[in-house]
C-alpha cells in the first residue's frame, strides 16, 4: 500500500479487468482508499459472519483487489464490482468518479449466488444489445 496524501493506494486496474469490461482507459489507474470508507462500510459490518472475517476482509482488500475470483463492471453505478472468496465470499466496490479517478466505495459479503447471477448477466449482455447499441448499429 502507497500513502498519497488524505488516502492509499491498494491496487491499479489490471489490463484484464480493464479489457475485459471495455474500459481501457482504467488500465493502470489507481485503486485509492480514503478515510470515508468506514462510513460506507460500516452499515456491513454485522453482515460478516463474525468480526473476525469482516477484520480479515479489511486487511486483505489489496489481495482482492489483485487476484479478484470475478470481477463485474456496473453501468448503472459507474462501477467495478472485485469478487473473491476470502473467509466467506466479499464484494468490493471501486467506484470510478466523475474526474475518472478510482475509489474503493464499500466491501461487504456476498452470497455465492449474487455472484453467480453476476456470471450469468456477463454472459447474457456478451450477447445482448442496448437499445443505444441497437440504434448506433442500425445507422451502419
């Protein structure tokens, strides 16, 4: 972990989440964490199976982050979504601000089926148009 100023830095988007969810640009950026995070984590913290596992997950957001069992890329809140089985299963949420700079919003656990229907929706939107995707392609 890097200090900069009011935050840390935890990781950078590898090129494969990057390509992966079409989002090149993110290649190399930076992952940072700033104070506020706890504000947003907190409300999960009785999530956790114990608090062990929630101390565990704070400790260990720079492996998730690095080594993600999946990752999700979502449209609606401008966001990449890092899935790793640690001592349960967790969600860590990067959020990509309106200046392009990444953020970790929140992590919180999962059941392993949220991260299954992320699987299945990939999938479904590899082969499945937006009505914006649909119109550009209609004017080729």
């Amino acid at each position: 972990m890097k200090n900069e100023g009011n935050f840390k830095v935890l990781g950078y988007v590898s090129k494969k989440v990057g390509q992966e969810h079409e989002k090149p640009e993110q290649i190399g950026k930076a992952i940072k964490m700033t104070p506020n995070l706890l504000k947003h984590v907190s409300p999960h913290i009785s999530e956790f199976i114990n608090i062990e596992s929630y101390l565990f997950t704070l400790s260990h957001l720079t492996d998730v982050l690095n080594s993600p069992d999946v990752t999700y890329y979502n449209k609606k809140n401008n966001s990449f979504e890092y899935y790793k089985y640690l001592k349960e299963y967790v969600c860590v949420i990067v959020k990509i601000s309106n200046k392009n700079s990444l953020f970790l919003g929140s992590f919180y656990p999962v059941k392993e089926t949220k991260i299954k229907n992320r699987i299945d929706r990939m999938n479904w939107e590899d082969f499945v148009l937006t009505e914006e995707e649909a119109k550009e392609k209609s004017k080729l």
